[in-house]
C-alpha cells in the first residue's frame, strides 16, 4: 500500500474512534444521569447584625443543615440568635456559608457508588497490566488492546470523573474560590500519588482516561512493530515541555488564587467522555488535543497537566520503574529510538533530568537483549563510555 494510502489511514481512524468515543460517551452521560460539576457562583446576600439566624436562612435559602456546619451551630435554639452575636464579622460570615455550599454541591454532584466501584476496577486493572509488565508480556498488540480497555471502561462508561488530573485541578480550584477542601478529593489525591510512587507513573499510564486515549491514537500512528511513525512523529525536548507545564501550572494557580477563575474548566479534555458540557472553544482545544496526539505522544500530559507535573515530582521515588541492565546492554539505543518520548534516552544514558515515563514497556518490548525490566532495583549510573559508539556501529547492531 502506498504511504499516502498509509497516511491517510491513519488519520480517519483516529478521527473515527474520537468520535466514535464523544458518540458513545453522550449516551453514557444521558444513562447516568450526569450534571456538570461547577463551584457555585457568589450570590448577593441579604445579611445586617439585627437579623435573627433564621430570619437569614429564610432570606437567602439557607438549610439549617449548611447554617450549623458554616456558623458551628450546636443546636436549634441558637437560630435565635442574632447574627450581631455570633462574633463574626459579615464578611466572613457570607464566606463561611459559601465554603459549606460549595462543600454541598460537590458531595451532591457525585455518584459515590460508581466512584468506589471505579476505583476497584482500577486497582485490580493496573495490578493486572503490572503483573504482566514484571514478565515482558505487553506486546505492541497487547498494549493497543489495553489502552482500548481502559477507555472504554474508565472513560465511555464510569466518564470523566473521577480522574487523577480533577484531583489536583479541582483541589486548587475550589480553595482558590471558596477557601474550602473537599475531603474525598484529598483521599483520591493521596491514593493516585500511592499509584505512583509503588509503580512508575502507573495511573497514568494505564487508568487515566484521557491519558490512555492520547496514548493509544498516538499507537495507532505507528508501524506493525510500534517502532516509528507512519506520519512523523516529533519529540519535544523535556526542558521545552515540562518548561511550559510549569509556567501553565503557575497561570491557573494564580488565576484560581487570585480572580477565582479556574482557567482549565472551558477546555478541558476530560469532557470528551462529557460532550453534553462542552462549548465552542473547549471542543476547537478537545479536537486539537486528539489529533495533536497522533504525532506529539500525551500532548496534554506533557504540556499542560497539572497532575503530570506533579506525578512527574512523585515518580522520582517511585519503587517499580525502568530500569537498564547494562552488563548486557549493547548500546544499540533501540529503545530510545522506539520510545515514544525521550525519556528512555535520559534513562538509558543518565545524562540529563528524566522525563516522565509512563511505563508503557515499549522499550523492554524491542531490546534484542532483554536488557530493560520493570523493577524494584535501583537504578545503578551509566558506565563511562558505554554510548561512545559510532552511529554505523550502532545501526548494525540494532536488530530491527
């Protein structure tokens, strides 16, 4: 078949499968019943020191149940109060009740039994896809088929939330507006973080449902043996990506801190297992994300992620990861050459900061001496000279 034949293929099954993938998540979301999770917006209040508490309540819709967990009311009489009496000033009264309603809204926009269930799954998926990880058996086929699994279930069926990205972003989204901590985000936080530090990056690599997506449109621009491109794929120097993660971590975070406006909300790409909730602007952003993955791996992990840069920070501790055998290494590089990233490269030669790696085991897959693994050890330093090689050497000594 000719390469423009080849070409042209690629890109109709990566825009076949986003949509087919928006499609199948919009009835999803229709079964589930979902609603957009939003901060509530401030509203004006109807509030002076004379008022009695329940004449408050009653001007502004207020539950008694909000009131006691925003004012530390300990019993019914004390709505008799006057507002004057409570020892707080107006305005942080009115940011009280607006912290404990933002708190309401959050535990009602979830759905706690698909959210425990979800993360079951997820536990049993990603000790399965390790097991097979430690044992050399995820094959290029294999790989394309779990990415597949995981987008399916974790995405188009459980949605977009919960995912480790939300956990980071809607944290500090939610304090920057409202001064508030939602608890069971910091459990889910803290449990993602333990992914990470047991086994390199592993939620990423193979629950989040964004980032599997990415992955798996970027595998299907590449060849039977998933070594190279069919459109060419570039690249990006970690300094340049991880340099514009950062600067877009401090923008939100300042954004949110500062004016209260969580920058990511309109464009995030999450909402593609959430189509309902997307506008013009975030889909344009969705739609360049997808098709940007076929030729940048994880453009949206590597560039803008807030949990991807803090997972990056995690994944220094990490106890299972890549790690170089070089007794047996012949320093042919093809696995920094099959490597979707260049992280492998920094791997394999320890030379520069390691980028994110995502356990994919593309590169324990095509080294002709089973050289890598996935493992506990830790990661010993490159002998001198070991890659002095010339290209000609290295080129005859690659068995592709």
């Amino acid at each position: 078949m000719p390469k423009s034949s080849n070409k042209t293929s690629v890109v109709g099954q990566v825009v076949l499968l986003s949509v087919l993938i928006v499609a199948l998540s919009f009835f999803s979301v229709v079964l589930w019943d979902a609603k957009p999770e939003e901060i509530p917006e401030a509203r004006d209040w109807v509030l002076n020191e004379q008022m009695r508490i329940a004449e408050f309540a009653e001007a502004n819709n207020v539950t008694e149940q909000i009131l006691k967990e925003a004012l530390h009311l300990t019993s019914k009489e004390e709505l008799s109060k006057t507002i004057g009496s409570l020892g707080f000033s107006l305005a942080e009264i009115i940011a009280r009740v607006e912290k404990a309603f933002a708190l309401q809204a959050e535990h009602e926009s979830k759905n706690w039994i698909k959210i425990r269930v979800k993360f079951v799954l997820w536990t049993t998926i990603l000790v399965f896809v390790f097991v097979l990880l430690r044992h050399n058996r995820v094959t290029s086929r294999m790989r394309k088929s779990l990415y597949a699994f995981s987008i399916v279930l974790f995405g188009v069926i459980f949605g977009s939330d919960p995912s480790p990205m939300g956990t980071v972003k809607d944290a500090i989204a939610l304090y920057g507006a409202k001064g508030a901590i939602f608890p069971p985000r910091m459990v889910a936080l803290a449990i993602f973080l333990l992914m990470v530090v047991l086994a390199n990056k592993f939620i990423c690599s193979w629950g989040c449902q964004l980032g599997t997506l990415q992955d798996l449109l970027f595998r299907l621009n590449r060849d039977s043996r998933d070594r190279k491109g069919i459109l060419r794929q570039y690249k990006i120097p970690f300094f340049v990506s991880n340099g514009v993660r950062i600067l877009f971590f401090i923008l939100f975070t300042i954004a949110a801190f500062l004016w209260a406006i969580d920058i990511v909300e309109p464009i995030d790409p999450f909402k593609v297992y959430k189509p309902q909730f997307v506008g013009i602007w975030g889909g344009i952003f969705i739609a360049a994300i997808l098709l940007l993955s076929m030729i940048i791996y994880r453009p949206w992990c590597s560039l803008f992620c807030p949990f991807g840069l803090v997972g990056w920070l995690f994944e220094k501790i990490s106890l299972f990861k890549v790690k170089v055998n070089y007794d047996t290494c012949i320093a042919c590089e093809a696995c920094a050459r099959a490597c979707p990233s260049t992280v492998m490269e920094a791997i394999l030669k320890r030379d520069r900061v390691i980028p994110d790696c995502f356990a994919c085991g593309t590169c324990i897959e095509v080294c002709p001496t089973h050289s890598i693994s996935f493992s506990a050890c830790k990661r010993v330093k490159t002998p001198v000279g070991k890659f002095t090689k010339d290209k000609e050497t290295k080129r005859q000594q690659d068995i592709e």
